[in-house]
C-alpha cells in the first residue's frame, strides 16, 4: 500500500485531481471529502478503487440526475421519495424496489452521473479536503470500474479551453518526465492520445510539441495537464501573472444571487470569488459549460511548481448571471453523449460496459431508447414476434465476423488495416476510419445478437491497435522492419510488446542523450529484449557501449559489433552510420569517419549532425 492522502488541508495546496491520484496509487481504501463552498462531494475508494461518488448539493440528487434525463417523471421520482423509509433511505434501492428503475439499465446511468459529479470536484479550486483511513461508516456501494479509467474519463470531460488557460504559464517552458506510482501503460488512452503520448519525452516544451505536432495540440495539451496530477511529468516554476483585476470581482454575483437560483440551476462548480455556476455537460451543439471563462477574458494565475500540485483557479467571467437562469435546457437528452474536447472515436450514446460498470449482459441496446420507466413491464413482449426473421442474417452475419477476425489476428498491421507497407500516416487514418465505420461496436443493430458485438468488439481492438503502431513515423519504420525479411512477413508481435519495446528505447535514448551511458546500456538491452528486429536499437546501444566500458579496445570491438549489427537488419539506418562515424573520428580515422557521416546524409539529406561533421572534416 502506497501513500495515502494528507488526513487534512486546503485545495489551494493539493488539487482534487492529485488528491484522487494518491488514494488510487496507495491502494487505499477510505473517504475522501471535498468541502466546497456550496457542497460537499465524497469519493469512497476501496483498495483504490472508486466505489461511490456522491454531493450533498440537491442539483447533484441521484432522482434530480435521472429526471433530468427523463428516465423518471416528476410523479415517479415523488413517489420514490415518500418509500424512502422501506428502503433504509436508499433512493436508488427505493427506485428498483418499487419497478420505477430497470436495474439492468441504471448502472450506466449511475455511473454516468458519478462523472459528472466528480468532473465538478475536479475542476475545483478553493475549498478544503479530509481523508478518512478504513474504519469509516460504509457508504452505499456502486463500482464504477477501473480507477484510471474513471480519472481518465473525468479528465476528458475538462473543457480545453479550461486547460489550456491553466497551462498557459507553461507553454514555453521545457518539462520533465518523472517515474511516480504510475505507469503511462496503465492509463486506458485511446490511439490517438497514445501517439500524443509518446511525444512527451522531457526534451522540448509543450508550446514546441505542440506547434510541431498540430494534429495532436489538443491532446498534448490534455495529457500534459493529467500526467502533472499523476506524476508522470514535473511543470517547472513559471513566472507568476498579474492579479486579477478587481472589477472582475466587484463584477460577481452576490451570494444571495446564487441561493435564489439554486432550486433551478444545473450543478454548479464553485470560483475563486465564491460564485457558482452551471457545471453541467451540453450535448453536442450547446454552448460550452458555463463553468469555463471565455479566453482572454481576464488576466489568469499561474500554474503551481511542481511540489505544489494545485493548478491556477477558475476566474469569475464578468457576465450577467440571470441570463443564464433556463438553465434546464442546458441537461443532457435522454441518450447521453460524451463530453467535448475528447479526442476517442464516436462514443456511444450512453456508457458500455467498458467503463467498468457492472452492466448485466445484452444491455448495450437497452440504453439507446430509454424504456418506460412504470411499475409494469410490458415493454420486452413485442420484440419477440420479429426473432424468427432476423436469425438466418444474425446467423450469417455471425459466421462472416469470425472468419473476418481470425483472418485479422493472423495477419500483420498493414494487412489488419488494408495497406502496402509503404503507405504514409495519411493512408493509415484514412484505413482506419473506413474501418472503423464498419466495424465500431455501435454499427450493430439493437436486434443483432450479443455475439455480433463482441466480434465486432474484437475486430475493432485489432484495427485500432494497428492503427496505433502504424500512425507514427518512426514506430511504423521499426515495425515494417520487424516483419521483413521473410516472405508474406513474420508474425505480428503482441501491440503490448511492441509499445513497451518503444517506450523502453525512448528512455535509453534519453539517457544517451544525457551521457548516463551506463543506464543507457541497461534500457536498450531491455528494449532489444522485447523487438530484437529494430536496427535503430542496435546503433544506439552500440554508441553507448563505447562510452561505458572502461578498456577502450573491448569498448570500440562491442560498439562496432553492434552498429554492423544495426546496418545488417537495415541497410537504411542512418544512424548506424553517423554513430560509426563518431566512433572513428573519436580514435583518430578521420577519413574512415567522413565516410560513413557522408553515408548517413545520403540515406538521410536532413542529419543536421551528420552534415555538420561532413563540413568540419572536409575544411581540415
């Protein structure tokens, strides 16, 4: 069992996000308790594992959530209410006893709603916090699944432009990767965020990622500020910014504003000033969350050091409060839709089961039309007349799947996605959304049987595993290098192994970079271990061996094995070269070293390095 929490203290100094990190990683099992000026939001975490989330503001009422989704009416949600004492004053219990609520349908739902209630503690800023160890009274149990995949969800939720504006202290200041309790393999990020991921390596700023890598801005900007709470990165000091200018403030609400509202306000998530405001999630085409200040309108703090985990504060935007007073309109439509500034493909419309939720099976369809929510249940009667019509297609449709997904766990990237391996990142998108189209979960029909959607379920983890390898330049070269040779290819390595093999040589080229050459050697044997095809491996190890073994004759014999090595398993790496060149230029060969600096440069006009030693050798 890892840290817990501090028993104690202000979310000034330990932001919600951190505070959620330290109980998951600890493996601890106790209350966490966010007092915020309007409310008061409890996480109860077992063995680190969130198990109920919940807030004593009325707007965040289980029965007001479901309400709003039009899952109840007024009169059911009244007449759960008033069987309160039955049901030892458990709505929820009080909702399924009675046959207002479909067990089978509510725990997306539920889960749905615990979101929500957390993305509100996440985005607060002032208030305090107490964390109770085991042996606190037991709340009302509701999983919500794995723990990184509810903080991971949660953050996604978080407006970008709320990101962005906590960030923007930092945009130009170089980071530092860090190894904390958490690993970025177990965060459930989708492609696309992966491929963001990988860029974070501590050796440029966020500004230069993301002006370098426009298409990933987004998720830069959003895995950056995630990884900071979790520890995977350190955000150095950055200057601080003005103050906030006090008409802003004289500009708020008064309190009394924001109790007369309550009664018919969505959620709110409170601001430095003590302000409230909605904090609910529009669907598609709203405006965004009321929670978030239009850009430029104020002069923002900046973000902590890195001992000091809390972000800058929300600032107040000095608007008129009534007008935002038909706050109802803003609830979500009875089918729930993700929240914007994700970056996943087209989500469904409600949570599946993969968010962890204890979804009974053949619930997927359920959630699309929400049923009638009475104490009958007449509702599943009529859909079996049509089944005898559909089951000949179920049938044959079930049979061309299995066949489609055996063919697919057979084959290598390129042939998963349709593709030469010649193909450019561009072709892979462009594969991958035609794929997907057909293959995505949500493309079965509500009728179509429960295997159609697990074989769908398979083909579309193995599109998007491919499509994760094969979108970055330089992890597709190596993987098109792990699968020549042999005719029609070898066979496909496991993703997880491929990925972890990237990762592993990232951090030895890293320490390359920092002349820890000894490390080095140690990281990219480990990478070698997991891919032992990837040429680029060996050139770099073989460039840190020269500089770790002390006898220099052993030295330059194992550095040259390993660059020959390199330039045997790619005739195309230019960096076998230019570390050949080194090497020679280092014991004296200086024409042997501008001999294999030219080779790089002609394999790769852009080595500035190479090019570089091509120049200064040719002027001796």
């Amino acid at each position: 069992m890892g840290l817990a929490p501090p028993g104690a203290g202000s979310l000034s100094d330990l932001s919600p996000l951190r505070l959620y990190y330290l109980a998951a990683s600890g493996e601890q099992t106790g209350l966490l308790t966010f007092q915020l000026v309007d409310r008061t939001i409890q996480v109860q975490f077992r063995k680190g594992n969130p198990e109920n989330i919940s807030s004593s503001h009325p707007e965040d009422s289980i029965g007001e959530f479901f309400r709003m989704q039009k899952l109840l009416t007024e009169a059911q949600l009244a007449q759960a209410e008033a069987a309160l004492p039955k049901f030892d004053n458990d709505l929820v219990g009080a909702l399924f006893g009675l046959g207002l609520l479909n067990p089978g349908n509510a725990f997306a739902n539920l889960a749905e709603h615990a979101l929500s209630v957390l993305l509100t503690a996440f985005l607060a800023e002032t208030g305090s916090f107490t964390y109770e160890d085991a042996g606190f009274t037991q709340l009302k149990v509701q999983p919500l699944g794995n723990r990184w995949a509810v903080l991971t969800d949660a953050v996604r939720r978080i407006p970008l432009p709320e990101i962005k504006r906590r960030l923007k202290n930092h945009l130009d200041l170089p980071f530092a990767t860090s190894e904390g309790r958490l690993q970025t393999k177990d965060l459930p990020l989708t492609p696309r965020e992966a491929r963001a991921a990988s860029h974070l390596n501590g050796a440029h700023s966020l500004g230069h990622l993301a002006r370098t890598f426009p298409q990933d801005s987004d998720n830069l900007h959003r895995l950056v500020f995630m990884f900071h709470h979790v520890e995977l990165i350190s955000l150095p000091d950055a200057p601080p910014s003005a103050p906030e200018p006090a008409t802003l403030v004289a500009a708020a609400p008064k309190p009394e504003n924001r109790v007369a509202r309550a009664s018919n306000a969505p959620p709110a998530v409170v601001s430095p000033q003590g302000n409230s405001q909605p904090a609910a999630l529009s669907p598609p085409g709203n405006s965004r969350p009321a929670a978030v200040s239009p850009p430029g309108n104020s002069q923002r703090a900046a973000v902590s050091p890195p001992g000091n985990s809390q972000l800058p504060g929300i600032s107040q935007p000095a608007a008129n409060p009534p007008a935002r007073a038909p706050a109802r309109a803003v609830a979500a439509p009875p089918m729930l839709t993700p929240s914007r500034g994700t970056t996943v493909a087209p989500a469904p419309p409600t949570l599946t089961p993969s968010r962890g939720a204890a979804v009974p099976p053949k619930i997927d369809s359920g959630l699309r039309t929400p049923p009638s929510l009475t104490s009958s249940s007449r509702g599943p009667a009529p859909a079996v007349a049509p089944t005898p019509n559909i089951s000949n297609a179920a049938a044959a449709e079930v049979e061309q799947l299995r066949a489609i997904a055996k063919k697919m766990r057979e084959d290598n990237y390129f042939q998963v996605l349709g593709i030469s391996p010649g193909a450019d990142a561009n072709a892979v998108r462009l594969a991958y959304i035609k794929m997907a189209k057909l293959y995505h979960p949500d493309t079965h029909q509500a009728v179509a049987s429960s295997e159609v959607a697990k074989l769908k379920e398979e083909i579309f983890t193995l599109i998007g595993q491919a499509q994760r390898v094969l979108s970055n330049d330089r992890s597709r070269t190596n993987y098109k290098e792990i699968i020549e040779g042999e005719e029609g290819g070898e066979e496909m390595l496991p993703l997880a192994q491929v990925l972890v093999a990237e990762e592993t040589f990232e951090r030895g080229r890293n320490l390359v970079k920092a002349k820890r050459f000894p490390e080095a050697v140690k990281m990219l044997d480990e990478a070698i271990g997991g891919s032992a095809d990837v040429a680029e491996f060996y050139a770099w190890r073989g460039y840190a061996k020269f500089f770790s073994v002390e006898d220099k004759k052993r030295a330059h014999a194992e550095a040259t094995k390993d660059l020959q090595t390199a330039i045997q398993k790619s005739q195309h790496c230019a960096s076998a070269y230019y570390f050949l060149g080194q090497v020679a230029k280092l014991t004296g060969d200086n024409k042997t070293a501008l001999s294999h600096f030219r080779k790089a440069v002609e394999i790769k006009p852009d080595h500035i390095d190479a090019k570089r030693e091509v120049r200064l050798l040719t002027k001796k």
